[in-house]
C-alpha cells in the first residue's frame, strides 16, 4: 500500500528559533509555529483559532534558519509529520509530535517578496 506524510503549513513563527545540535553534531534548530483556522460562528463573524505547532530543521536549513528566521516571521514549511515517545522520570509516558522541514520559504509583509531557504 502507498502512504504519504507530507505537511504543508502557512503561518508565523511564535518565537525566535531555538539552536541546538544532535548528538552526532548536527545542526538543529526548533521554532513555534502558529496557523489560524477561520470560521464564522453562528451570528456570522468571522473567528480565528490558533493551532501551533513545532517546527525542527536540521544540516544546512537550520543553520539558514538560526540565521534568518524571527519572531512574527510569516513562513511557509513543508515537510513530514514525527512523533517521538519517552518517559518522564517516574515513568509517565510523553510525546510531541513535530514536523521535520524539508523546504521553507521566508515571506515578506511586501507583496510578492519571498526567500527559499537551501533545501534539506
């Protein structure tokens, strides 16, 4: 059977990007990441509800990223759905669930202005 994890996602980073490297020495780099999802309600205004996710890029892209990439940025991001399972100390089961970036393009307020960042 085929599968596809793919994530397309528009939106604004929540907070400037977080640098870290994996434990092999890559680079890494986490952001917040906010999209809105637009309804009207019963009295027909217009409401927006937040969903946030969690962003990590690695290798060149996040070094791009660490760089470049601020708060309030508008951001568009592809790539792949990750969910990783640990345990807390006294042995509560956590998980996150993140997308790892393959492609981001850095958007400009200025109509019709953007940059693509090195590909992953």
């Amino acid at each position: 059977m085929f599968t596809v994890n793919r994530v397309t996602l528009l939106g604004n980073v929540t907070h400037d990007p977080e640098v870290r490297a994996t434990k092999s020495g890559t680079p890494l780099v986490a952001l917040g990441f906010a999209t809105d999802q637009v309804r009207k309600d019963d009295k027909g205004e217009i409401q927006r509800e937040p969903e946030y996710h969690r962003l990590v890029c690695f290798g060149p892209l996040a070094e791009f990223t660490a760089k470049t990439v601020k708060k309030g940025a508008p951001l568009y991001a592809e790539g792949r759905l990750h969910t990783s399972k640990w345990e807390k100390t006294k042995g509560q089961p956590q998980s996150r669930t993140e997308i790892i970036v393959d492609r981001l393009v850095l958007l400009s307020p200025k109509k019709g202005s953007a940059v693509e960042t090195p590909q992953a």
